[in-house]
C-alpha cells in the first residue's frame, strides 16, 4: 500500500495554494488601507529642514478617533472639530495663549510691559509677542502628517496633546506647562515636553524635527524703531556651542545671504539655545534634554517668514537633538524630548543667570563692527551701576546724569593733561610754522627739528588725543547700555515722556537733548585752544554733524551726551581759572 495517494497529495497542495492567496490579498488590502489613511486630510503637516509656519487653527482638521490598541486601525473620519484656544496666566507676568488642537502658542501677553505709542487711549495696553500664523514652540516633522489620538487634556496650567502618524506606528504625545520658580525668569518660562512612542511591529526611523521659535517683528509697538540701526536691535540667533554666545543674524542675512548652502550649513551646527527678538523682547528656546539628559539642539534654522502678512519679520527653530536619519527607534520603545522655552523682556538681569551666553543676544560687547569680551564687561559694570542708583534715586533720567558725573570725574585727570598739552602746542605754532618754511625742501630735516623742538619744550604730541581716544570705549558702553536697556524703556524724566525714544516737544519734531549737544560741542570746541585753524574749522564741522547723528537717538543717551558736554565746559572754564592762578 502506498504511503500518499494522488488524491491527498492535490488536496494538500490545494489547501497551501488557498492560504498564499489569502494571505497576499490580506497583505495588498492593509497596505491599500495604510495609503489611503496617509492621503487623509492631516491636522499638522511640516517640514523639518526648515521651521515652516504653523497652520492656523482654523485650517486645522480634527480627527476623533477611538484607539483599543495602538496598531488598531484609525476610526473613520468624522467632520472637523474646531476646539478654542486655552489661556494659562503667571499673575502679573504673562498670559500665555495656546492653540486648542496643540499647534502651539499664539501669543503671550506680558503684564509688566506696556506698548509704546502716541495714542492716549493705547498707554495701558500690555505687549503681546507671536503671531498665529507662526506659533511658537510648535512641532514640525519632516515629511510626516499627524492625526489626533485622542482629544486635548485642559489642566489648570498645562495643555496636553496625542497624536499619531498615518502609519500608527509612531505616537506623539505633547505637553506645554508654565514653570513658576522663586526666580525671574521662571516667570516666563514655559516647559515643552515631546514623548514618541513606537506603537508598531517593527524599529522605526525617526524624522528629523523642528521646534520653532515663532516671529517676532524688529520693534513691537505703534511708533516705529527709531534706533540708530534697525539691525542693532531685532534679530535671529543661536548660542555657539564652543564660545558660549551668540552668533546674531540680521534681517538681511535671514533674506539676500540666505543661500543653500547656509541653509545646509545652519541645520548640522549644533546650539545651546535658539532665539528671535525684538528690539526689547525674545522668544527663545533652551536647556534641550533627551531621556532626561543634556543634549544641545542638532541644528539652527533661520529665515523671514513665508507668510505675505509678516514683512520684516525674524523667525527661526532648533532640530530636535538627536535626531538624524538613522536614528532608530525600537518596538515599543519611548524617547522624550523636554525644552524650556521663555517668552519675555530681553533684561540682562534675568538672561545673564540662564548661562550659555544667552544675555550676549544684547549686543553689550559690540565695538564698532567687532564684539569685545572687554566692551561687554565694561557695559555690564555701567549697567548694573545705573540700576543700582536709579534704585536708590527712584529715577534712571537722574541715574545717567550721576554715572555721567562720575565717569567725567574719573577721566578729569586725563582731561587735565590733554588741555595742558594742547595749550603747549598751540603757543609753539609760530615756531612749528617757521620750521616748516625753513626746511620745507627737506623733510627728514623737519622733522628733526619738530621732534627737537617738543622734547625741549616737554610736548608730547599725543598727549592732547591720547586722552580723547580713552574715551572713546566709554562712549561706545553708554551707547550699547542705552541704546538697549529695557529698564529705560517708557521711563519718563523732566519733558522727556520716554529714555528709550527721542523728545519731541508740542508735538512737533523737535528734540531739544540732540540740539542741546550740537550746541555744546560747539561751546566747548570755541573754549578749548585749536593749535591747528583747519583742526578747529573740522571740530565746527563735528558739532553740526553729531546734531544729525544724535537727532533720532534714544533721549537717555542725548542726555548722556548733553551732561558730559556741559560737564567739559565747567571743567575748562575751572582750568583757566588754574592757570590764572599758576601764572600770577
């Protein structure tokens, strides 16, 4: 008897024959199904290589779904659900306004600041930084659209969202929560926490992704800027990993030298921090953690916003750290990203305490076209002395008028030295003038004979700038203290209505403090001896010219300039005085 008969064999090979089929129509129907379920209509939709604007809530649709197990299939579409956005407040700090469906934060409204305008009726009103159609702190990933697990959860200062991919194999779980500390800057910190789970069978590639920093304009209220460059004032950065600063980008920059290959560049340099700021505000984010553990932001984005309704607007976002292409998540593994994201004043008392050279986005350390470690302590010094005595003075207009004493009260020595030398020059110009037409023929000859006639007559011919060039670097740390300063910032003194702004009067384009300099130059040029008339002709010159220069500065530092100038013709009239005294 044979082992198998005909019969069985064919019904064998029937029976394999039905379950391959099965099989591979039961594998083409789940992937139609995945395909299908990617070209659904997504509630976020971004791309990481860049920190592109958030889709206004409006736009957004909503996906209920219930979810037994997290490989289930997604339940069926349903009509889009708008849900209101969620307020959270820190009493008499901020109101942080949030997108319902968690496409992050639209605007926070700071109880402290109030806007600068004209408008009577605005004086009261609070300044509110973000823009809807660019949130900040929201999440973008590359190449990926996220659909609504569950609804939201509203607790009293914490919004939480889950979402998953049109695969569910990755689920993304999102929190924002106000972090309320003893210190300032807790005030306005917020605390933006991710967790990505894989939910499906297998290891799963994680996109690259994005945290964006919003949008903020280069001045936030009614008036326009009125510094001495727009570009010293808002901007796009990122702490130097290396340096512990900031490396700053204008708005030219972020637009004209935008290439490609800055683009690539930018997205592979790792960040401590990523911020865009106003004149006086900032959106930043910082303090990025993987699993608990520091990591510095894997890249920086950077360029003006897309959006038609946004010109001149700074917008940027740190890549996610850790997160190249080949970053492996592992089946029913979790990885959480945790961020500190602050929204608030751009005050080098609450950024200096954060670290990673956060405060250097003040630009205290600019010295004409270079940044000086040197030039930001010495601004620091002044600052802190100013708040220091507008403390104990209750008036910061009063504070620059006594820092300015003081600092002219330190240099009167050098002053002292520069007027002697000048005046020595000045009665040796008789026999300057007739060496010159004595040796004119030979130059080297007459310049022999110069340097003779100085040593003789104990003239130093530095010795009248020398002092003036020492002076020069506590110009440029006034200049960068005030032109900053958020604590000038609204502050009236005398007619002056705001340190920060220029001081028309009546109404009309008039600025007395930046006449007032002009004016005071000139004084001072007329009683100090010129050896030189060409010398004195340019010094008449200078004084018309710092008119226009200083015209549409801020008033604290006019009157800075004004104070000092006043100070220097008391100082040479008390010179001469000196000398009266000397000579009889």
């Amino acid at each position: 008897m044979k082992k198998y008969d005909l019969v069985s064999i064919i019904g064998a090979a029937v029976c394999i024959i039905a379950m391959v089929a099965t099989l591979i129509y039961t594998y083409k129907q789940q992937k139609a199904i995945a395909i299908e379920q990617q070209n659904q209509p997504a509630i976020v939709s971004s791309e990481a290589t860049e920190t592109l604007p958030a889709q206004p809530a409006a736009e957004q649709v909503a996906v209920e779904s219930e979810i037994q197990h997290a490989t289930a299939p997604i339940a069926q579409l349903k009509e889009a659900v708008q849900r209101p956005a969620v307020t959270f407040d820190v009493p008499g700090y901020m109101r942080v306004t949030l997108d319902g469906n968690g496409a992050g934060i639209q605007s926070v409204e700071l109880e402290k600041y109030k806007i600068q305008t004209k408008n009577p009726e605005k004086k009261n009103d609070n300044v509110v930084m973000g823009q809807k159609a660019m949130p900040f702190m929201s999440l973008g990933a590359q190449g990926m659209k996220l659909y609504e697990a569950e609804e939201p959860e509203v607790s009293e200062k914490k919004l939480t969202t889950h979402r998953i991919n049109g695969t569910q194999t990755l689920r993304f779980d999102e929190s924002w929560e106000l972090v309320e500390g003893e210190d300032e800057a807790s005030k306005y910190t917020i605390k933006y926490t991710v967790k990505i789970t894989n939910c499906g069978y297998s290891d799963e590639i994680l996109p690259p992704m994005t945290l964006s920093c919003g949008a903020l304009p280069d001045f936030l209220s009614d008036e326009g800027n009125t510094s001495f460059s727009k570009y010293l004032s808002g901007c796009a950065a990122y702490g130097r990993t290396i340096k512990n600063d900031a490396k700053t980008l204008t708005l030219r920059d972020l637009t004209k030298k935008m290439d490609e290959r800055r683009k690539a560049e930018y997205l592979k340099t790792p960040a401590n921090w990523v911020g865009v700021s106003s004149k006086y505000f900032l959106f930043a984010i910082r303090e990025s953690k993987i699993d608990g553990q520091n990591a510095p932001f894997a890249g920086f984005t950077a360029r003006e916003p897309v959006d038609a309704n946004l010109p001149g607007y700074f917008a940027a976002g740190g890549v996610l750290p850790k997160q190249p292409l080949e970053m492996m998540l592992a089946r029913g593994q979790s990885q959480e990203i945790t961020v500190l994201g602050y929204a608030g004043p751009k005050s080098y008392q609450i950024l200096e305490p954060m670290g990673q050279g956060i405060s250097s986005i003040l630009n205290m350390d600019l010295f004409f076209f270079w940044h000086c470690n040197w030039m930001g302590w010495l601004c620091k010094v002044l600052l802190k002395a100013l708040n220091a005595i507008a403390e104990w003075s209750s008036s910061y207009g009063l504070a620059i008028i006594l820092i300015t004493l003081i600092v002219k009260i330190v240099f009167m020595p050098l002053v002292w030295r520069s007027t002697r030398s000048m005046k020595k020059m000045s009665a040796l110009q008789p026999q300057l003038k007739a060496l010159r037409e004595k040796y004119k023929e030979d130059p080297q000859r007459m310049y022999y004979e110069q340097q003779k006639l100085f040593k003789e007559n104990n003239v130093s011919q530095t010795g009248g700038c020398l002092p003036m060039l020492v002076q020069i670097p506590v110009f440029f740390a006034m200049f960068n203290t005030f032109r900053g300063a958020i604590e000038i910032r609204n502050t009236p003194f005398l007619w002056v209505a705001d340190l920060s702004m220029p001081d028309p009067i009546f109404g009309l384009p008039i600025h007395p403090l930046a006449i007032m300099t002009g004016l005071t130059m000139l004084v001072q040029q007329r009683l100090q001896p010129m050896p030189d008339p060409n010398q004195a002709k340019m010094m008449t010159i200078m004084s018309l010219v710092f008119v226009v220069f200083f015209y549409n500065m801020p008033a604290g530092l006019t009157l800075y300039m004004t104070v000092n100038q006043l100070t220097s013709i008391i100082q040479m009239l008390c010179f001469k005085k000196l000398e009266k005294k000397a000579a009889a």
